[in-house]
C-alpha cells in the first residue's frame, strides 16, 4: 500500500534511455480513426495537444500503420511515406509549442488480418470490401478472424521482409519527426500479436509451431526497429499477457514472460502488458484485471521497466500497484478521454507534485 508521508510512486521519474519522464503516468495509444489517406488531421493537433497538457509522463500516440494494408480502418494514421511525416510533423510541433515540457510517443502497427474495417461509428460495421475503399488483408496465416473477413493471406518471406523494412523505416521516420520515444504494437490480435499465439499462427516453417519459432518475426522486427532509431530514443513493446483461451491453448503468461526476456536481452525500453484480442473471449473486465499479467513479466524480467493497463483509474489503486512492485508505470487510455485531467485529481488525491502548463497553472487548488 502507498505511505502517505512519502512522494507518491506515481510521481516519480522515470528514466528511458535519455529520455525521463516526469512522473509514472502514461497515455495509452488510443485509435482516433480520423485520418485523411493515412495523414493527420486537425483532430490529432486537438486531440494530442489536450493530452500533452493533461501533466501525464508520457503521451502515446494512436496506432499509426507501418503500410497501407496495415490500417485498422481506411481512416486510420499511417507513417509509410514522407506526407504523413509532414503531416505527423506538423502535430508534433504543435504539441511542441502548447506543452513543451511534455514527453510525446507514437504507438507503429500492423493490423494483419484485423485490417480494412469499418470505425466503430460506421453504419454498417464489419469488414470493408475492396469496392467499398477497403483491401485484402495478410496474416501469419491464411484464415479470418472469428470468420468476420476473407480469410487473410499467409505472408511469404518477401511479404515478411517486406514488413519487417517498413516498421524500421515507419521508427525512423518517428524519430525524424520529433516523437521522444517509440512503440512497437504487438498486441490485440494484430500482425505481430497473431504470430505470437498459436490460436492465429498455423504456420509450418520457422515462424510457426514452437514458441522459440511464434517469437521470431515479432523480435525480428524490434531488433530492425531498434536498428533504425537513434541509440538516445526508447523503444517500447505492447504485447497481450494473455489471449483468455487456454482452453484453446492461447497465448499465456508463460509464453509473456519468455517473450519480454528475450526483448529485454535485445535492449528492449519497456513492455506494456494488456491483454486478449487473438479470439473471442469472456473477459472478467474489472479495476485491475490485467495487472496480474503485468507482474508475472515484472517478476521474469531483471530490470526491464514493465507498464500495467486496464481499468486503473483510481488512483490510489494505481499508486498500489506500484507499490507492490507489480509494475513501473500505469497506463490510463479510455479514462484519460473521460477526463483529460485525470493526472491532475491523481496529484491531489495521491498529495503527488504536478508540473502543469502554464496556462493552466494559475487555477490548480481553486
């Protein structure tokens, strides 16, 4: 539990390469589906400038596809030519100049099979056609997930290396751009995720069947990521804890840990544990559900910083899950939308020290 009569952990630095970051909170990449062909539009100059100014340590930027067929949804971000890094450019220097304290991320990915669908507003949901602006998809692969799409294509080694180019060169163009710090998405079912767990990967040869062989191309791609970035800029990996299907024999917190040890031995940043997304699953969502996860990899790691997500918005719970050790940073996505503040009411809760913009300044503790 916290001890009142010290600095909350919360709001404690935290170092990352060069990079330190004021305090414990993060800003979960959160999908806006508001981009124009992949460009950033002014929704994302509003949208990231709110949430730079919210105190938060770190700001991570939405999902942003590594290549076309990569996006989520056509109107998803994208960083694989040199538009959206002029695009992207221009967002961060306006976050630049209305929070110029703040530490700014941006999440890169691939949606593999999860690709060309509709955002969540669309009337009607579900998987857009090729003659509807949408696009054949590529897994680890030849099949859909829960059968929603047309089964995906299976990548060949030059689709792989294909990809694994463009998340380098999506890192590369991140860091030229200003982003502070990057992370790689290998979570919820998406590409890199879906070569992880055996449910999405049937594969046959060396990216398929052992763990040792799932974990390839995923670290393949850290390790060309990590090779296109400045040594000063962190490098980050979200991954899912668990697929919630052992009894399909899912993805694990076993295979979790072995998975964060070898990034770690790569030089991997930080790992950013949540959860599901490979399958249907019940999911017993509640304040802390995914922690447990976080910790396994906490206690399997040597020193590797290790961030926890999911339905933490109290924050005297999040302040107790660092004080157990089961993690090093807390990671808040929707309940940052509900209250872009959220670090504030954590600072006066907790009696934590804030550094806020100056605009804003002036009206704390009235």
């Amino acid at each position: 539990m916290s001890n009142p009569e010290s600095t909350p952990r919360l709001f404690d630095p935290l170092d990352l390469r060069a990079v330190r970051l004021p305090n414990r909170i993060v800003v979960s990449p959160m999908c806006m589906y508001s981009a124009v062909a992949g460009n950033a539009s002014a929704w994302h100059h509003v949208h990231l400038g709110s949430l730079a100014a919210s105190g938060a340590g770190l700001v991570l930027a939405e999902a942003t596809a590594v290549e076309a067929r990569g996006r989520i949804t056509p109107e998803c971000l994208g960083l694989w030519n040199d538009d959206h890094a002029r695009a992207l450019a221009r967002v961060v220097e306006t976050v630049r100049e209305v929070a110029p304290r703040s530490v700014l991320g941006i999440q890169l990915g691939h949606a593999g099979r999860k690709a060309s669908h509709a955002r969540p507003w669309s009337t009607p949901r579900g998987y857009v056609a090729e003659e509807l602006g949408g696009w054949s998809t590529v897994g680890a692969s030849a099949d859909s997930y829960e059968n929603i799409a047309p089964p995906a294509e299976a990548l060949d080694q030059e689709g792989l290396d294909t990809i694994r180019t463009a998340f380098a060169d999506a890192a590369r163009r991140a860091v030229s751009v200003g982003f502070d710090v990057v992370e790689m998405h290998a979570a919820h079912g998406y590409l890199l995720s879906s070569f992880l767990s055996p449910i999405s990967n049937h594969r046959t040869d060396s990216y398929g069947g052992s763990l040792e062989n799932r974990m390839r191309f995923p670290l393949e791609v850290f390790d060309a990521m990590r090779e296109a970035m400045a040594d000063e800029v962190p490098l980050l990996v979200r991954f899912s804890g668990t697929d919630w299907r052992d009894d399909l024999d899912g993805w694990s917190t076993d295979d979790s840990v072995a998975f964060a040890r070898e990034l770690e031995s790569r030089g991997c940043d930080g790992v950013d544990v949540s959860s599901g997304g490979n399958a249907k699953a019940e999911i017993p969502v509640a304040p802390g559900f995914q922690v447990p996860f976080a910790a396994a990899v906490k206690r399997g790691v040597e020193s590797m910083p290790v961030i926890a997500v999911g339905e933490l918005d109290d924050p005297k719970l999040a302040e107790d899950v660092l004080m157990r050790g089961d993690a090093d940073a807390i990671a808040i996505g929707r309940g940052m939308l509900r209250n872009p503040r959220w670090a504030w009411d954590a600072a006066k809760a907790l009696g934590g020290q804030l550094e806020y913009v100056d605009q804003y300044a002036w009206c704390v503790g009235e």
